[in-house]
C-alpha cells in the first residue's frame, strides 16, 4: 500500500505537469497567431505605403512635366497640355 501511495503523489505531479504543458502550449498557439497576424498587418501597412509613394511620384512627375492629373475611374491619367 505504501507503493500506491507513493506513486500516488507522482500521478498527481505529472497531472499537473501535463496540465501546465497544456496552459504552455496554448500560450504559444496565441502568441503565434497574433504574430501572424502582426506580420500581415505589417505587409498590408507596407504594401499600402508603397502604392500611395508610387502615386505621388506619378502625380509629381506629370506636374513637374506640365501637366494636370485626370482621375478615371479605377486609373489616373497624366493629360499633357
């Protein structure tokens, strides 16, 4: 009976173990996908930021050039006077 007993304790020891395994392994699962999110918003943040550059270099450049920028639909276009 003092075996049972021994062991006993243990059991309860790797039960906790197991359950503060468990409680790390769901941290790790939060903090990795909230970096994966971070990362995206970081490549949406720097894709947006390039777009934006890459149109007011054109629209200096057509004004530097002499013209006036002309606003379609889903383009800009440079009109040349």
């Amino acid at each position: 009976m003092t075996d049972l007993n021994k062991s006993n304790p243990k059991n309860t020891h790797t039960d906790s173990a197991a359950e503060q395994q468990m409680a790390n392994s769901q941290q790790v699962s939060v903090k990795a996908w909230s970096q994966k999110l971070l990362v995206v918003l970081l490549c949406l943040a720097s894709f947006y930021g390039g777009w934006k550059s890459y149109e007011s270099n054109m629209i200096n450049e057509c004004t530097a050039n002499g013209g006036q920028m002309i606003e379609g639909q889903r383009t800009m276009l440079c009109q040349l006077s």
